[in-house]
C-alpha cells in the first residue's frame, strides 16, 4: 500500500490524466486551490491526495459550475469538516477506553475529557 501524500507526479503526468493544461494547475496553484510539493529544482510534484483533490476542484467548476471563489469556501469547510470528523473519533476513542477503567477511576476524570476535549483540540471556525 502507497502513502496517498507521497508526491509522485509532475505536471505534465497530472496535466494529461486530468485532460487539464498545465497552465490551469499553475493558476489553481496561483489562487491557492492546491499546493503540490517541490523539489530541490523547484518542480512541482503531485501526489495522489493532491490529483484527487484537482479532480474534485474540476468536478465543481466544470460539472457543477461553481466559481472559483467558492470551489474555495467548499474546500476550506470540507477540510474542516474532516479536522472535525478526526477530533470526535478521538474523542470517542478516549471516552470508549475511560468506560474501560474502574467506576472509580471513571468518576475522577469524568470531567477531564470535556475539558481536555476542549482545550486541546478545538479552534473557531475561519469560514473565509
């Protein structure tokens, strides 16, 4: 199994399995869409993550017709939504291994989790 964030492709790969003109990578570079990976000669490498994300970015514009401000506002929240999605399943992960503990135990650091939960993890929400 390959790591999906390992950068594998250069520009003209991701450009032709994409059916995109460089160009277009360059400027979704440009706007802050993407951010591939450099090389020590400044090449840009995409992974899979990366492509995946391209193709998302075409599937809104080209399918759905949403502009480029918010094919922007769709990634930011979706990334968002994903920081969120791991901070419960770590959460749930901690409360599942407190049940575990003695009824003791469980008492004295009922509150703990609350407070750990959210003083460690949680940032306001930046929309835009």
């Amino acid at each position: 199994m390959t790591d999906k964030g390992k950068p594998l492709y250069m520009i003209g790969v991701v450009s032709d399995m994409l059916k995109l003109h460089p160009q277009t990578l360059r400027f979704y570079e440009k706007k802050g869409l993407i951010q591939p990976s450099r090389t020590v000669g400044r090449t840009r490498m995409y992974s899979a993550e990366d492509v995946e994300e391209i193709a998302r970015v075409v599937r809104l514009t080209r399918d759905l017709g949403v502009n480029l401000a918010g094919v922007e506002i769709i990634l930011k929240m979706r990334r968002r939504m994903l920081e969120m999605q791991k901070q419960i399943e770590e959460l749930l992960v901690y409360v599942r291994e407190d049940a575990t503990q003695p009824r003791e135990n469980r008492e004295r650091r009922a509150g703990e989790a609350l407070v750990r939960a959210a003083s460690g993890h949680l940032r306001p929400l930046d929309m835009f």
